[in-house]
C-alpha cells in the first residue's frame, strides 16, 4: 500500500537521497518516491505507516502534521 507524506524540510537532491537511503535501510523493497518541488514523499512497501513515519523521522526530518 503506497503512502503520501509531506515533508516540508526537504531542501534539494540530497535531503531526497536520504531519505530514500534512510527508508530502503529498513525496507529493502520499498519504492520510494521522494518529490522535492512538492515535499511530498511517496512509499510503497510492506511497513506500517507508523514505522515508515519514524524511518524519515531518524533521517532527521520532519512530517507535517505528525
């Protein structure tokens, strides 16, 4: 199941790579689509939400509304 989470710090090319890194580290299958202009980063894996919020969290990042 793909989820949408806005992540309004992301900054450029980098903050998405880590992001990505940070998520594929615990998911080796998601895809994960990071949209820098939007800030909208989309994941599609087998976690919980839950658990994928807390992977972009300890890449240092915040998520709107969360």
């Amino acid at each position: 199941m793909a989820i949408q989470l806005k992540v309004p710090d992301i900054k450029g090319d980098e903050c998405a790579k880590k992001i990505t890194k940070s998520i594929l580290t615990m998911e080796s299958d998601a895809k994960v689509d990071v949209n820098v202009d939007t800030k909208i980063v989309t994941v599609d894996a087998a976690a919980s939400e839950e658990s994928i919020k807390q992977m972009v969290q300890s890449a240092g990042y915040t998520i709107e509304g969360y």
